[in-house]
C-alpha cells in the first residue's frame, strides 16, 4: 500500500514535472493553487485585490453573524458592520476614485465589474447578510444610470463622498414591484397591460404620490428609495423615477415579510399617502423610468447571478468539508468514488455559470440577453448544486449549524426576484425576437 502511495505521489504533477526542462516546467499546472485562486488569477488584476479583501470581510465580519441574521433577523443589528463595509470601500464601488472606490481601468470596462465580483464572497458566508449589503446599490443604481448629471451630482456624488471619506453611510432602496404588478414591471409584453397603482399627480413645485410598493429590500432601514410610478391618468410609459427620503410626510414603512430565506434582509411594503416629491427629486427625466428600470435590472442580474454562484459555493464547501472527516465503515467518505464524482461534478456547474457571469462583465453596457441568461442559468445551477450538497450530507444538512440548509432556503429567492426565472427566459428571446428574427 506505501508503496502504491509513494508511486502516486512521485506521479503528481508538482513533483514529477521537475523532470522537465525549464520552459517545460512553466506549462504544466503545478497544482500550487486552489480553486479558488486559479479562479480569482483569470480576473484583471485590480479585481483580484477586491475578490480577496471581499472573502476575508466575509470570513471575519459576516460568517459569524450569519445564524443570528437568519434565526432572529428582528434583533439583527446592521449598524456596525456597515460602517466596517463602508470603510473598506464596499459601498462605493459602482464608481472609480476619487469619488467612489473602484478602479477606473474597471470601471471602463463594467460599471458593475467589482460589486459582482464582492456579491459572490459575501454571499459565500451568507445570503442574507449578502443582500443586505449588497442591495444599496440597487437602490443608488437608478441615480447613476440615469446619466442625468444633476441627479448624479445632487445625490450620487454626495453620498459616496460622505460615505467614502466620512465612514457615514446612507442606504438607498430600489422600489418597481406592486400588489398587482410583479413580473409586469419587468418585461415589455406584461408592461403593456401592467395594472400599476402607484401614481404621481403634478402640483406645484412637485408631484404628490399614492400607493404602495410591497417586498422592498431593505425597505424599513433605507434612507432614501428609488421609486417608480406612472403620472396620473396615465400607463407605464409615462413610469417616472422618483428618489423619496425617509421622513417625508405620507410615506411609511407597512408590513413586513416573514421569509424563508435570505432572512437577514427585510423585505418590506412601503405606503406612499400624498407624499410630496420636489422637482428636483425626479431621476432622470419625467417618463423616462420605464428604460431606466430596464437597464438597472440589466446591471443587477449578474450580480443576483453572482450571489446565487456564492450561496451555491457556501453549500459545496460545507458538503466538501463534511465529506473529508465522515466515515462511511472504515473509509471516510471522500474515498468512495461516487462521492468524489458528486463534488466533481457540483464543481464544474460553479464555473459553468460564474464563466456566463463574466461573459455578461464583458459589455460596458450589459445587454438584457446575456443579463438575463446568466440570472436564470446561474441561479438554477445553485440551486441543483445546493440540492446536491444536501444530498450528500443526509441528516446533516438538514441542521441549521452546518449551513447548508440555510444556503438552499436562500437560493430559492434568487430564482424569484429581479425576475422570475421563468421571465428572464422570455426576456432572452425577447432580445431575440427583436434583433434577429425580424
Ligand atoms: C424577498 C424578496 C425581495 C424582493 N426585493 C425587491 C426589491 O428590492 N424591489 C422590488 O421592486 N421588488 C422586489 N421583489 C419583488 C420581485 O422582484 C418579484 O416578486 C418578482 O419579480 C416576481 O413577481 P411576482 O411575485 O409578482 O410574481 P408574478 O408576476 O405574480 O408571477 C407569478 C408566476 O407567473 C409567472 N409569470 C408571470 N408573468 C408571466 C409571463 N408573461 N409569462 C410566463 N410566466 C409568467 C411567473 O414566472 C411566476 O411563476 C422582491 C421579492 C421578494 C420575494
């Protein structure tokens, strides 16, 4: 049997490559690096700095916090961790420095580069957690897409000056869903008859706005939120964008979901009773929302994508782990061949989809096809491979300690939101169907 080993050891490559020449040994994998790190060397360098900062704020700061998040998500305080996130930089990434903290070289490539890249590492610890963080940008995003140069600077630039070099940090909302318009508000064909009951009436100096939006993320503890109504008498091509701070007279926080997953994260209604919207609150121009909501849910996809490939990650490790010190007789586990084709196998759906992730990273502007594709493609995969995981560890993945019971609840909600999977599926060939089949 020592002999067996011996053997195999001198056939690993690290060790019998130094039987090549020089130029030789430089082409062979030497097995030096992880995964993880094979993975994070393909990423352009400035990017490769934030994925290893990102996973060590996960294992420090979010890791610890994720069970309490998910049991007692009501005593959940964000507070001190935001400000830890903001002073590494995690709030200001979808703007180079000086203003933000990403890197211009990025930046000009994806505006969404490095905050997809962050969304993985974080929710690799927790997908709640994950959200939490991660959702601020959403809630901004409309600010910045709406290349309305006084929106951006009256409140884009601000907030992240403030937030960047005084630590403090105001969270933004992003609100299209209402009671009888989900999936509508984010396609074409169901916009057309989209029964929208949010609207904004025009008076004097501003608009007044009534309604409701209902599951908003981080909706109860945002400063401001991004929201989408119609102009009075009017349908959703006249969607304006409009930012509503905390605060304003008529505009409260109503119920709260209990969810299944993603607990850390309150996903919230929010009643709009004749708030009053200055002018210069509108985002962007008047009817300009409907494009405007488009092309953010065009940003957000790769990086609920990217979220679901983490969760999906968290659940793998904790089988892999799990495998390496549970025996099965006298072996453990992670001899048996099966089980090894099982980790083989969850390992290449993982980079399948985070290969489709950054294919999407690869337009400056994100097209809704590709967008989409890595939204469904992505989340579907974690969930099988979260399924998987659960598989593999019995009665054990099924206990709140080992985590992975936790990652398959949060999945599921990533197939849900930013669009039913089912619907971005259509939103693919709706692409299609107006560029290629005409
Ligand atoms: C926890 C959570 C957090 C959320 N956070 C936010 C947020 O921050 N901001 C926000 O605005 N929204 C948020 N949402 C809302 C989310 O984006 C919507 O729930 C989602 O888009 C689905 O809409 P719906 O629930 O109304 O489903 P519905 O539109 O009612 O869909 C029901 C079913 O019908 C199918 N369906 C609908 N239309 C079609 C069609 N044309 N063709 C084929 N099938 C169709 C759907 O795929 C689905 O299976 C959140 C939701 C949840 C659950």
């Amino acid at each position: 049997m020592s002999e067996i080993n011996d053997r195999a050891e001198a056939l690993r490559l690290k060790n019998s490559s130094r039987n090549l020449p020089r130029i030789g040994r430089l082409l062979v994998d030497r097995e030096a690096d992880s995964l993880w790190e094979l993975d994070t060397k393909t990423l352009p360098r400035s990017c490769r700095k934030w994925r290893r900062k990102a996973r060590k704020f996960a294992e420090d700061e979010i890791r610890p916090l994720a069970l309490q998040g998910d049991i007692d998500p009501g005593h959940f305080d964000h507070t001190e961790l935001f400000r830890k996130a903001a002073k590494k930089g995690f709030f200001t990434t979808l703007f180079p420095r000086p203003i933000g903290s990403a890197s211009w070289r990025l930046y000009l490539r994806n505006a969404v580069y490095v905050p997809v890249i962050i969304a993985e590492e974080f929710a690799a610890a927790d997908g709640g957690i994950a959200l939490k963080l991660m959702a601020p940008n959403l809630g901004i995003a409309p600010v910045l897409l709406s290349g309305h140069l006084p929106s951006i600077l009256r409140y884009f630039i601000p907030n992240y000056l403030s937030c960047r070099f005084r630590g403090k940090v105001k969270t933004f909302s992003f609100a299209i869903t209402e009671p009888e318009a989900g999936s509508d508000v984010e396609d074409n064909e169901g916009a057309v008859t989209a029964r929208l009951g949010t609207k904004a009436r025009k008076v004097r100096g501003g608009y007044l706005l009534n309604g409701s939006k209902i599951f908003i993320s981080n909706g109860a503890i945002s400063d401001a939120t991004t929201v989408f109504a119609k102009l009075e008498g009017e349908g959703i091509e006249s969607w304006t964008c409009f930012l509503v701070e905390k605060g304003r007279v008529g505009f409260r926080v109503g119920r709260h979901e209990r969810k299944m997953g993603q607990r850390a994260s309150d996903a919230s209604e929010l009643i709009f009773e004749n708030v009053f919207v200055p002018d210069k609150n509108v985002i962007g121009k008047v009817r300009g929302g409907w494009p405007l909501n488009k092309n953010v849910l065009n940003f957000s996809r790769p990086a609920v994508a990217s979220m679901a490939v983490g969760q999906a990650r968290g659940a793998f490790e904790s089988a892999l782990q799990f495998a390496k010190k549970k025996y099965i007789g006298r072996k453990r586990m992670i001899e048996f061949q099966e089980v090894q084709l099982e980790l083989a196998g969850m390992v290449q759906e993982l980079w399948a989809a985070r290969s489709l992730i950054r294919q999407s990273l690869q337009h400056f502007a994100i097209p809704q096809s590709i967008a989409s594709a890595s939204k469904s493609f992505a989340t579907d995969t974690a969930w099988r491979v979260a399924n998987r995981a659960m598989e593999l560890m019995g009665d054990e993945g099924y206990l709140h300690s080992n985590h992975t019971e936790r990652f398959w609840r949060d999945i599921r909600l990533t197939q849900i939101y930013e669009g039913t999977n089912q619907l971005n599926r259509l939103a693919i060939i709706e692409h299609h169907r107006y560029k290629d089949f005409k």
